[in-house]
C-alpha cells in the first residue's frame, strides 16, 4: 500500500451539520474510518465535509449510496 492509498479524499459535503453527522454514522456503520471536518470561514457558509482514506473512498460512497 502506498502512502497516496491512505490520504485523505472528501467523499460528501454539506451545508448541515446534522446530515454530515448521519453521513458518518453510515459509513463508520460500515467499518470504514471517516472524519467530519468543518470549514467555518468568518465570511460565507459553513461547509461540512467528510473524508476517508483514499483507499476507501468507493466503499463509501456505495454505503451512501445504499443508505
């Protein structure tokens, strides 16, 4: 495995706390490690983000996708 496998990608984003939240319980459901990380700029719109190693992005994005 190489070190660019396990980076750090963004899988999903969203203005709403709550639904990026939800977005990680799925994935974590379904044993892929993930992290919600908040951009929170003193102008604009809070952005919520949710990242998984590169690796395991796909997964994640099918467990989105079937939830």
């Amino acid at each position: 495995m190489s070190r660019r496998d396990e980076e750090p990608v963004v899988v999903a984003e969203f203005g709403d706390r709550d639904a990026a939240e939800a977005a990680w319980l799925t994935i974590t459901a379904a044993g892929i490690a993930a992290a919600v990380i908040t951009d929170d700029p003193p102008w604009g719109t809070t952005t919520h983000r949710i990242q998984v190693e590169r690796r395991h992005a796909a997964s994640a994005l099918q467990a989105l996708d079937a939830s």
